[in-house]
C-alpha cells in the first residue's frame, strides 16, 4: 500500500514544496526496507511530482542527494514565483501605458 502511494505521489496545487518534500519523506522512509526503492531512484522520483518547470529545473541542475534535491526544490519555488511577479508587473505596466495613450 505504502509503495502505491509512492508511486503516485504528486504535489498538491496549493501546497508549497517544503510541505510536498515533508510528505514525500514521510512516505518514503515509512516503506519497509526490503520494498524501498533506492536512493537513485527516489531522486528520479521526486523530480516528476511538480509541473513540467520545476521537473526541468531539478533535472537540469543534478542533485547528488534528497536534501539537496529539496533544498533546490525550494529555491527554484521562490526563483519562479519572483518571475511571475514580475512579469505581472511589467503587464500591468504596459496596460496602464496603452490606457494612458487611448
């Protein structure tokens, strides 16, 4: 039971990665020893959770770990989110300069 909630392990839309990487942990290290999947393969795991963007980013960057795995998880998060708020600015920017010109 444990291994199929494994396998079909994905992040929630409305949770954070801190909170995925928490479950996604819990899951893993609850698998009895004889059934867990390697290590490797976890980190092969992990990466298809997301969406396409963060699943690229993870690949792109090679953790040699989980943790850093996670930790990258987590970064590219903020990185992402950073980028979006800015590209919405720079929409409204460009709205609010098209009003002022009709």
């Amino acid at each position: 039971m444990l291994i199929e909630e494994y396998n079909q392990l994905k992040r929630h839309p409305d949770e954070i990665v801190q909170q995925f990487s928490d479950r996604f942990n819990q899951i893993y290290h609850s698998i009895p020893l004889n059934f867990k999947p390697p290590p490797d393969s976890a980190l092969l795991h992990y990466p298809r959770a997301f969406d396409p963007e963060i699943e690229f980013h993870l690949r792109e960057r090679s953790p040699s770990n989980m943790e850093q795995m996670q930790n990258m998880a987590v970064d590219i998060e903020v990185n992402l989110k950073i980028r979006a708020e800015k590209l919405k600015a720079e929409k409204e920017k460009k709205l609010d300069r098209l009003i002022k010109k009709s």
